[in-house]
C-alpha cells in the first residue's frame, strides 16, 4: 500500500513528526539527504512503526506515494528549501502537493506558491512551533497557502496537533500563502519577548532580592498556578531548580550569558517595520541578544563605565519589601506580557490587511493555547477579546485587558524605576511600559519633530486646526499652506 504522506528531512523535528504520523495510524515514506541520519532514524526509532517506511531517494519518495502525492519538507530555511523543490519538482504531476513545514520567511513562501502554482502544483508554508517534544506530541500548526492542498492533508495534521485541555485543536489553515508561516514568525516574536521578560524578572529577584536560583524557581512554580501560567514560566521554573552535574552549583550559573539566535525575531522586526508597526518589546528583545553576545566587550565595559553597583548585600528596607516587591515584579510581567502580545497581535493585523490574508486572530490565539513555545493560559482570555470584537486593531484596547493592564500599572512602574535606579537592564520590560504609555496619550511630542523636520528640510506638516499640508519660512515665522 502506497503512503500517505512522503516526509523530507529527517532532523529532531522531522523525526518527531514522521514517529507522530505513525502513532496516528498515517502511513508516511521518509527521506534524508545525508544517509548516516537515514540509516540511524531506520534502523531505530522508525523499526518500531511498519507504517514508516524509508526511501533511498526523492524519486524513491515520490513513487511511494499515492495521488496527489503529498510532500513534507522539514528542512533549513533559505536555499536548502529551494533545491530540494527543484529537485522534486521534476517528479511530480500537476495536482500534487509540497508542504514546507520548516521556518521559512514568508516571502519566500509567497514567492514559491506563486512559481509552483504556475507548473501546477499545490503549495503550503506551515509553521510547526513545539519543538522537539511537540513535533512528537503534538504541535501548534499554523497553515497557509492553498486551501485545497490544506483539505488534502487535513486530516494528517489535525490528528498530529495538539488538542488543548484535550478539546482545542491546535491546528488550522489561516490563509493564503505566505500566512502561515507569517504567523509562526510573530509566535518566534513573541516568543523571545517572553522570554527576554522573563529573564528580566529572574534578574531583578537574584540581584536586586538576592534569592538564589531554587528560591526563585519557587516563585516562578507558585506564579504557574496563576494568571502567569505558561509554558515558558514552567520550564522556567524546572531550569532554575536544576543542578549542574559536574559542579553542583545551579545548572543557570555554569551557562555562559550569551544568546543566540536564528533570526525569526528578527525577521517579526523588519516585517514591523516595513508595515509601520510599532513592535518595541518584540525589537528589545532581539536587541537584548545581541548586546549579550558582545561577552567580551561587555567584560571590558564593566571595569570603565559608572553606575549602581549589583554585589551590595541587600538592604534592610529592601528584604523587608521582599514579598512585596516580588508581587509587583509579578505585575510587571504578567503587563509587559499583555504588551508583547498585543505587539505581536498588531503586526498580524496589518499583515492581514496589507497582504489581504483576512486572518482571524481569536483563530491564531486558539491554536497557541497548546502545543506550542507561547502557549499561555491568557491565551483563552485573548481569544475571548477577538471573538468580542474581530476587527479589535490592539489588544490593549479590549475592555478585559484594558482593565488587567491598568490593575498592574503601580507595580509595574515601580519595578522599572527600580532596575533604572538600582543600574539594572529591563530593555523589554521598559520598552513594554512605555509602549503602553505612548499607545495612551493623546499627545505625542511629534509635534517637534514634524516642526524639526518643516525646519531642515521644508518637509511640511499637518495643523490641527486645518486641513491640508502648511510649512513655515522659519526664519521669518510666515507659514503658507505648501503646495
Ligand atoms: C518553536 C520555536 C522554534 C525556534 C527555536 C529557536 O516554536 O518551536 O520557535 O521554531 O526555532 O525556539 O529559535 P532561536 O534559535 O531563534 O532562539
């Protein structure tokens, strides 16, 4: 009996996926470019699953699959994906389907549905977030691309997705082309704004509370039974608990301080600001990385430049502000989260809208409920805002989250003056509430810089009491509408 489904690339996530397409009764061949890792996944984890079945090459793959043939490629983005659809498209008929399923940029994916839609063929960008342990049980699916190759394999990704509480199916098609792995990008997005605030938090209780790794994966436990409670403050909490073999010392303290990336966060900031999005905690966040991984100048700049020192034992003031203070650091998280994803929600908004994807964010905030990097029990309560309102342009301005922020906002103030004065980075975390402060005012100083840019440049602005563009002759103050 033909396969199913043919699975191209056969890494920690391919390998997941194939062994999930297997548990769920799915036939699927699979294929890797490099032979070693074939032979290991064969001779392996696939010996346990006749419906795996193994194929010495793409057209091996090909011919084992039935019509339309459908095709998953899990492989790195860029141009390894181009070349193995070169490669297989010589294979194919019109009709058949390929799948990207990797990290792909969602020009890339728009670009490939259109050249293979010209030859006939089926395309789909979907973003898989979950990692390994979701791959194997059950990621969030974000779809896009062509509906009908979607129909096709619906079934097969429905099965394998993460089902939330057990009922929320963590999969779904959002829209054409390029959406779904858009979608995935703003995901990676929030993704390191979360955990960039997180680690904000964890930094603030060690230097500023002196608590030890084991007292703060304490917190970070007790914070996962409440409004806080996601996937990245419970592995969070786990990590800080966790010793190093070799030393005993916190497993935290013996990694060096400098992230790295692969660069989805960054793509989520250029697409911002290509759109004219103001994504702030999302762009911190990246920022923050890439200050850490300047280790050495770092070392260097602490031994020259001022500032509050961190190694001064706790004050008596400060300990007896203790549980106070980690119950406002406890706000300024759970706000600056709010942010991060009404962030992330925007930028997916004016997406929808530029490239005319019609895409549903209470859809996008249910298939994060599970199965993925983000997933958040605030999720559900974000999904209630947009299916209150679809056409809810920020998150903030949801009457629940509104009113959430605003019960938050002294904590949250305190503990950003706090790292301010007490000379700590919170880059996101203070990107987060200003980012509040300036969606709420009325006023904005652009005012001046309209006036600036009038001045240097003649570049004209708007008055608020007329219609139509003005510039001033700066030196003798006369204005005159320009024109
Ligand atoms: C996921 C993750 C995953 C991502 C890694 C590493 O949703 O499963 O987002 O897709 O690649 O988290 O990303 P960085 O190396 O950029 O941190």
């Amino acid at each position: 009996m033909r396969s199913e489904i043919g699975l191209i690339g056969l890494g920690v996530m391919g390998q997941g996926l194939a062994v999930n397409m297997a548990i769920h009764g799915h036939r699927v061949s699979v294929f890797n470019p490099t032979p070693e890792l074939f032979d290991e996944f064969m001779r392996g984890r696939a010996a346990l699953y006749p419906s795996i079945e193994g194929a010495a090459d793409i057209r091996q793959l090909v011919d084992s699959l039935e019509c339309p043939r459908r095709i998953m490629l899990m492989i790195k983005s860029g141009p390894p994906v181009d070349s193995v659809i070169s490669e297989l498209v010589d294979f194919l008929s019109p009709g058949d389907i390929i799948i990207d399923a990797g990290n792909s940029h969602f020009k890339d994916t728009i670009r490939r549905t259109r050249e293979l839609a010209a030859r006939g063929l089926l395309y789909l960008g979907i973003g898989i977030s979950g990692g390994e342990e979701g791959a194997l049980h059950g990621p969030s699916i974000m779809a896009g691309g062509s509906e009908a190759a979607w129909r096709s394999v619906e079934n097969i990704l429905s099965d394998i997705a993460a089902k939330a509480g057990g009922t929320v199916q963590c999969s779904g098609y959002l829209g054409p082309d390029g959406s779904g792995h858009f979608a995935k990008m703003v995901h990676n997005g929030i993704e390191y704004a979360s955990m960039q605030l997180v680690a904000e938090t964890y930094h603030m209780m060690r230097c500023f509370l002196r608590m030890n790794p084991e007292e703060i994966s304490d917190v970070f436990r007790i914070w996962n039974t409440r409004r806080l409670q996601s996937y990245l403050i419970e592995i969070t909490s786990s990590i800080l608990a966790h010793s190093d073999g070799s030393t005993g010392k916190p497993i935290v303290d013996m990694i060096k301080d400098a992230a790295q990336q692969k660069g989805t966060g960054m793509w989520s900031v250029f697409a911002a600001l290509e759109l004219g999005v103001p994504v702030p905690t999302i762009a911190a966040a990246v920022e923050a990385r890439n200050m850490s991984a300047l280790k050495e100048q770092r070392e260097r700049a602490s031994g020259i430049l001022a500032g509050p020192g961190l190694s001064s034992p706790v004050s008596v003031a400060e300990a007896s502000r203790k549980g106070q203070m980690i119950e406002e650091i406890e706000d300024a998280l759970y706000a600056s989260l709010v942010c991060a994803y009404a962030q992330g929600f925007a930028l997916l908004c004016a997406a929808s809208i530029a490239y005319g994807w019609n895409l549903d964010s209470g859809q996008i905030a249910s298939l994060w409920t599970g199965g993925c990097i983000i997933r958040a029990a605030f999720l559900n309560q974000i999904r209630e805002a947009f299916d209150r309102n679809r056409g809810l342009c920020n998150l903030l301005l949801d009457e629940f989250f509104a009113g959430e922020v605003a019960s938050c906002q002294d904590g949250w103030r305190s503990t950003v003056a706090a790292a301010a004065n007490g000379g700590l980075p919170a880059p996101a975390m203070a990107s987060a509430l200003s980012y509040y402060d300036s969606y709420r005012l009325q006023v904005l100083p652009a005012n001046l810089i309209q006036a600036q840019r009038d001045y240097f440049g003649a570049h004209t602005y708007e008055r608020i009491d007329a219609d139509g563009a003005f510039h001033t002759h700066w030196p003798t103050g006369r204005e005159r509408p320009a024109g």
